[in-house]
C-alpha cells in the first residue's frame, strides 16, 4: 500500500555532558528459555550499569515486554552517556514476565554481561545468556549507535491508505515498525500501536530523539516495515520502504 510517512517537527535538544556522546542500545533474543506451561515466555530485558566494577550495577532501563515469543525484537532503545575515558560496565536480564500489571514477579530466563566499550567497537555484539541455575541457553544480540553529535527531537505522524487486504473474514489490522540500518543490520527502533480492522490507518504522533532514529546521521537509512497483526500467528509483512531523515526534511520544508 502507499502512503504519507512525514517527520512532523524538528527541534534541536541539546545534549547533556561535556564528554563524548551518548550511545544507543538496541536489543533482540534468539532461542530463549520457555518457561510458561499453555503458551510461550513473554520476555522482557533489563539493562544494568555500573563505572564502578560488576557489583555496583544499577537499572539503566528496560524495554517493553513482547507476548510469546522466544526471539523477542525488542523496540525500546535505551541510552547510556559514554565517556571514552571510562570503563562502563553493562549487564542483561532478561526475564518471563506473566504478571499482566497484577503482580511484579518474573522468572529469570538468563543474563550475560559485557563492556559498553565492546559494544561500540563490534557496533552489533552478541552474547550467551545464562541462568545461574539451568545454565546457558539462548542469546542477546546487542546493537550500539554511538554519538557525539547535538540530538534533535523528531516528530513523526505516519498513515496508510489502500493498504492489501490480508484478513479472511476482515480487513487487516496494521501496525507498523521503524527501524535504523547500522552495518547492514538492521536495529528496532519503534513498533507503532495496532489500528485494528483499517485498510486506511492513521497511527499516533510519536516524538524521538534523532540520536535513537538515525544515531544522529541524517543519512543512515531508516527502513519502515507495515505488518498485519494476527493474536493467533506471526504478523504478515503488508510492505516495507526505506527512507532518510535528510529526505524528510526536504520533502517537509517543500
């Protein structure tokens, strides 16, 4: 299907600190532990750092959690000031979290440790995950966006319209994701509500920094994917494009 996908506004934010930049995490699984008994885990990860050794961690953030699903494309970035300097400690958790907002608890699936310095040099770093009980089983795949550069915010609206029809029964129920292409990986940046029954979607305004965008690049290329969302199944790809953030500035001043 085609459609507008405009960069709303743009505003410049200037960057905390006086060292050497900000770099942005990105997060995906493959092969976790499942620890649910009628379905699959519904993992979620924390990020932990520390400057100060590996028993001084502290919760730097953590993503959203992602319903059954053993290799969980995690979309929450999350952001760690860099200081070249100074060693920075970082540790995994990722955890099976049942609780749907009644209860805090959650099994631990495996964790794994490394340096913010590795992930900016291997720019896509991957490490074994362990349970200190079960052992290892599964891995993270860790994407690292270093810069140095004063961030702007990007405002960003997206619709669709004459999207294909992929539902038997209906119309599809489109969401769509954004995601930054670093090396020729590809990072998860954004994963967009689900409009439900709509083959004309028009999705929620959302704001970015464009450090988590594009890493501060105007160039870097952004590809955005539309899917279809089945309950019961992996989504249906609907189509996908690839654009830049300097290419939606031009067609915004126009």
């Amino acid at each position: 299907g085609q459609g507008p996908l405009g960069a709303g506004g743009i505003k410049s934010v200037q960057a905390k600190g006086a060292n050497a930049g900000t770099v942005i995490l990105n997060f995906s699984c493959r092969g976790l532990r499942d620890r649910d008994v009628l379905s699959k885990s519904d993992p979620q990860l924390l990020l932990y750092t520390s400057m100060k050794g590996r028993a001084n961690y502290a919760l730097q953030g953590k993503t959203e959690k992602v319903k059954n699903n053993l290799n969980p494309v995690f979309g929450t970035s999350i952001d760690i000031p860099y200081i070249f300097e100074k060693q920075t400690f970082c540790k995994v958790v990722v955890v099976d979290d049942d609780s749907d907002g009644v209860s805090s608890s959650a099994d631990n699936l495996g964790e794994a440790e490394f340096t913010l310095g590795q992930a900016v040099s291997k720019k896509t770093l991957e490490v074994e995950l362990v349970h200190r009980r079960w052992g290892p089983k599964g891995s993270c795949q860790i994407s690292a966006s270093h810069t140095t550069v004063t961030k702007e915010l990007v405002t960003l609206q997206f619709e669709g319209s004459h999207l294909d029809k992929k539902d038997t029964f209906g119309k599809s129920d489109p969401f769509y994701e954004i995601y930054r292409m670093t090396g020729g990986h590809e990072a998860l940046v954004k994963r967009s509500e689900v409009v439900y029954n709509n083959l004309n979607p028009r999705w929620r305004q959302v704001e970015m920094t464009s450090s988590q965008l594009c890493g501060c690049d105007d160039e870097t290329k952004i590809k955005i994917k539309v899917y279809d969302y089945d309950e019961a199944s992996a989504p249906d790809l609907i189509g996908e494009c690839t654009t830049t953030l300097k290419e939606k500035k031009k067609k915004k001043k126009k």
